[in-house]
C-alpha cells in the first residue's frame, strides 16, 4: 500500500510541477510574439500569486504523502478542502493587483454595491468578495453547488487539487471569473463584467505587480 502512495505523491508533485511549466511557457511566448500586452501582464501577475504558490502547494502535499506509512485518503482530502480559501485568497490578490493595470473601454470595474475595485484595498476587497457571495438573489442555491464541490474535493482531491491550479490562473485574469457572483442576479455570473468592453493595459513607466 505504501509503494501506491509513492506513486500517487511523485505522480502528483509532478503533474502540479508540468502544469506550473505549461503555464510559464504558454507566458514567454506571449512575450516573445509580443502582440498582446494585456495578456502578458495579465498571465504574469496570475503566475505570480496563484500559479507558483498552488504549485509549490500541490508540490508540498503529494510528497508529503510519500513519507507517510499509511496516510489515508481522507488527509489528503481534507488538506484539499482546506486549501480552497486559500485559493480564493490568491484569486483576489491576483485580480487585485490586474485591475490596477488593466483599464475597460466602458469604464471600471466596480463591484455590486457600485464601489471601485481598484480602489479598494485587498482586505476590503476580501470582505466584499465573501459578502456578495452569500447574499443576494439565490443563496441556498449556491451552498448547496458549494457542498457539492466540497464533497468533490474530499473523495477525488488529486484531481480536484490539479484541476484547480489550472484553472485558477485562468479564472483570476478575468474580472467576469474572479469577481462574478451566482447571487448577482444576472443570468450568468459575471455578465455585469462582460459589459466592460475591451480591456487595455493602463499603466506607464510602473508595472503595478
């Protein structure tokens, strides 16, 4: 039984390590073709806070899994159920940060109550992010999508882990995927967002990373 948690670690430090590589890959090259600024700062601030720490996490939890007798499944489980705040945390730094270099040709990005994104603060930004999420229009309908995908996490956390590191690099570049909201309202979160236009990249002489 040991030797199968071998694998599973090594397995997985190293699929959280290849999908780390594709990501930096995928953002040099966009850098070297040069054609599209938004993406490049975008794709650099997302590896920044969200791709690197969820890899060196991932990295961490599957070795660790390797120096253990008899881990169970359940520990790496429960390690991944507690990991998805701090996904959300790295999200928010990470659109935080974007949205004071990215401008929208129909204005800023503001939240529901009307406020600034970009002039918030991170922690204030947090606070408002958890609130809009479990008030508004259809609430028990996203407990109950959330107690499902928990559940997700806990029986098939390695593929829910590597899921999630790939698809938050993704999800934080996009204000529509980082900041919408099920209880917003609309018929889809983040249409509000959607309606912003044409992104372009704002800042000059000062990357805001």
């Amino acid at each position: 039984m040991h030797a199968w948690w071998v694998v599973l670690g090594l397995g997985g430090a190293g699929a959280a390590l290849g999908i780390l590589l594709v990501q930096v890959l995928f953002w040099q090259r966009l850098r070297r073709v040069g054609g599209d600024p938004v993406g490049i700062f975008t794709q650099g601030v997302a590896l920044r806070w969200v791709g690197v720490p969820l890899a060196a996490l991932h990295v961490v939890l599957f070795l660790l899994l390797t120096r253990l007798d008899q881990p169970g499944w359940w520990i790496g489980g429960v390690a991944t159920v507690l990991s998805v705040p701090v996904r959300r945390l790295l999200n928010l730094k990470a659109i935080a940060v974007i949205v004071r270099g990215i401008g929208y040709e129909r204005g800023p990005v503001a939240d529901r109550d009307g406020d600034q994104v970009d002039r918030q603060s991170y922690w204030r930004l947090v606070r408002s992010w958890y609130r809009h999420e479990y008030t508004g229009h259809n609430v028990s309908d996203v407990i109950a999508i959330k107690i499902l995908g928990l559940l997700v996490h806990l029986l098939f956390w390695p593929l829910a882990a590597l899921g999630a590191q790939a698809s938050h690099v993704l999800m934080c570049q996009d204000p529509a995927d980082a900041l919408g909201h099920s209880t917003d309202g609309h018929e889809r979160p983040g249409d509000a967002f959607r309606a912003l236009g044409t992104p372009y990249v704002r800042f000059a002489g000062r990357d805001p990373r």
